[in-house]
C-alpha cells in the first residue's frame, strides 16, 4: 500500500479525533467559502474542472452543482471517501503528472495541498501535464502551504514535541518537500511550463494557511 494509500485509509478510522473535528470546523468555516470565492472568480458555470489530487473531496459540495468536477486521485482509499460524500461523482484513479484525460479538453484545474509532496523536477511534468490537457487560456488554481504558514508552523511544533521530546516518530501526512518561501520561487516552479502567474496571494481568509497561485496557459 503506497504511503497516500495508508494516509487515507487512516483517515478513515479516526473521524472522532480531536483534530478531524478541528479540520471538519476549518473546511466548513473557512476553506469551503475561500474556495468557491476564486472557483467563481476564475470560471464561468458549467466548466470542466479537474480536482487534481482531489482527496475525499470534503470541500467542494458548495460548487460541485455549478460545475462540472472531475474528481482524481493516486489513492483508491481516497477515491472511496470521495464518493460517500457525492452523489454520482466523476473520478479517476491516477496519477496527475499522467493524466488520463485528452489534449485541450477541460476549462480548468484545481488542487489544495498536493504540488507540495513533490519535487521541484515532479512538479515541472505535472505543470506541463496540466498545460496539455488544458483548453486556451485555460486556468490552475493552486492552493499551497507555505513554509512560514499558519498550519505549517503549528506542525513542526507538534512534530518536534512528538518526535524530538517524546521519540514517537509520529507524522501526520507524507513529506512536503516544495512548500512555498517566496513569489520568485513561484516564478521559478511554473518557468518552461507554459503557464503565466495570473495571481499570487497570502492573507487572512484562510488563517494564513494557503498561498493561493493562479496560473493561466499561454497560447
């Protein structure tokens, strides 16, 4: 079982711990309204909208009846929360930097905490992937942690009580190799992929917890 397909079918067994019931309150609160704000902004009802690394797909019910989502996923143990939280999803079991979708045919992409779990040279093929399967001027809307956000900072903190202090070698997701540090990194990660920083943004909505990046193809 792959380490996202562990992580997921975790996921599955501790619905009452004390920081799912926290995560619950953030993605109803928080997360749901940040995300339809840009998904409304950027795409016009009715869009193909690929969720790239959809996960249990928990934050999209507020716009999944004005557009038309395409949930994907590497995780069958993700895919499987995923429906017990839609009616009728359409879902693909892959992986995005191989993407089983035809060149130029869905208006739009987007993803929440997934380019960070790869390399600088995995993120560049996922980005050229998106380009691919992306119509004219299509858009990407990545939300990514960076490494002096909110949800990060409080991470290491437990982590290194956890694994430091206490040696229990305890992680709460697989490593974050690509996290954010500046808009020249930005810069530097969508450079030869064909896309163009469309905007770029850190603040308060989300408690600190993303850096929104928006990109759009160049024709």
């Amino acid at each position: 079982m792959g380490d996202w397909d562990k992580y997921w079918a975790k996921k599955q067994n501790i619905q009452n711990h004390l920081y799912d019931r926290i995560s619950v309150l953030y993605r109803e609160l928080i997360l749901k309204p940040y995300l339809k704000k840009y998904i409304s902004k950027y795409f016009d009802e009715k869009s193909i909208i690929l969720h790239a690394g959809c996960g249990s797909g928990q934050v999209e019910e507020e716009i999944a009846d004005f557009f038309s989502i395409i949930g994907m996923d590497i995780s069958k143990n993700a895919l499987t929360l995923y429906k017990q939280c839609h009616i009728e999803p359409n879902l693909i079991l892959g992986d995005i930097s191989s993407i089983g979708i035809k060149n130029e045919s869905i208006d739009g992409i987007y993803n929440l905490g997934v380019l960070e779990h790869f390399s600088e040279e995995e993120i560049h093929k996922i980005l050229l992937e998106f380009n691919r399967v992306l119509k004219s001027k299509g858009t990407a809307i990545l939300f990514v942690p960076p490494e002096y956000g909110s949800t990060v900072v409080f991470f290491k903190c437990v982590h290194f009580f956890l694994n430091s202090i206490l040696k229990k070698n305890v992680y709460f997701h697989p490593p974050e190799p690509s996290r954010i540090r500046s808009k020249n990194c930005v810069k530097r990660m969508i450079s030869k992929s064909g896309f163009k920083l469309e905007e770029f943004n850190f603040s308060f909505n989300d408690l600190f917890t993303y850096m929104i990046v928006v990109i759009k193809k160049i024709d």
